[in-house]
C-alpha cells in the first residue's frame, strides 16, 4: 500500500517519538526514520554517539539500529492498515561483513504476501525481516529478524 508524503512525514514522526518515549536508548543513539513509501522502509544514525574504540559503529548500536529498522517496518504497516498490536522480536541474527566508518543507511522491504488481517480479530501475525546496512555504498550488515505482533 502506497502512502502520499503528508501521511509518510506524519507517520516517520510519530515512530520517532514512539521510539524515543518507549526505548530511551534510541534518543542517545539519534536513530532517525528516513523514508517510508509503503514497501520500502529506511533508518539512519550518526556516527558520533555510536562509536566504539576502533572509530567505528559500536556493535551494539548496529543491532539496535537494525532491530528497531525492522520494528519500525511493522509498526508502520499496522498503521497504514489500520490494525494495533503489541510488536516483539522473537528470534534474530546479525551478519556484519565491514566496519562502519560513515552513517548508516539501514533499509527493509515488506514481504509483499504478509498480511496483517489476523490482528483484526485477535490473533497473532509472524513476519521475517531482513533489515541490511549499507554504509559508503557497500553492504556492511545483513539482519533477518522474526517479528511477532499480538
């Protein structure tokens, strides 16, 4: 489902806020909705809060980046939707294949047959994401997580 970009700038805000007033540490980190067109979702951070020892991206930060990149996909497809629920991840992997010198760009693209129809009437939807990092132009982290909403 397509959104216009008043509805998309409406919604990226209120996910920041979401994020910011539910897991503080998204604040510190400055994790930033980018983009949302209804399929394609995108997440940045500067790198400055989120260096490590080495002057590059702190693992930790890039999972949570990831994590909450994936979060944010389904929290934005219920509401596009029109359908609540309680999201949680329930099962993760992270690959990071290059260190991260620059801002992230992190993207996820909606599984086109995933219906969300089940927490209409009660029911639970599972949903696998995978979430990929890509700084200065190149694939840095590959992040599949299974989400659960209820």
């Amino acid at each position: 489902m397509k959104t216009d970009s008043t509805m998309t700038a409406k919604l990226l805000l209120e996910l920041q806020q979401t994020w910011h007033q539910t897991i503080p540490v998204s604040q510190f980190m400055q994790v930033t909705p980018v983009h949302f067109d209804g399929d394609q979702f995108s997440c940045t951070a500067p790198l400055a809060p989120n260096i490590n020892l080495h002057q590059t991206m702190f693992a930790g930060s890039i999972y949570t980046l990831m994590t909450l990149t994936g979060w944010g996909m389904l929290w934005l497809q219920q509401r596009v939707h029109g359908v609540e629920g309680n999201i949680v991840l329930a099962d993760a992997h992270i690959r990071y294949t290059a260190p991260i010198t620059q801002a992230p760009q992190v993207s996820v693209t909606w599984p086109e047959s995933t219906s969300l129809d089940a927490l209409k009437t009660g029911g639970k939807v599972k949903v696998t994401l995978e979430v990929q990092l890509h700084c200065a132009g190149k694939l840095c982290a590959t992040f599949t997580g299974l989400y659960v909403s209820y």
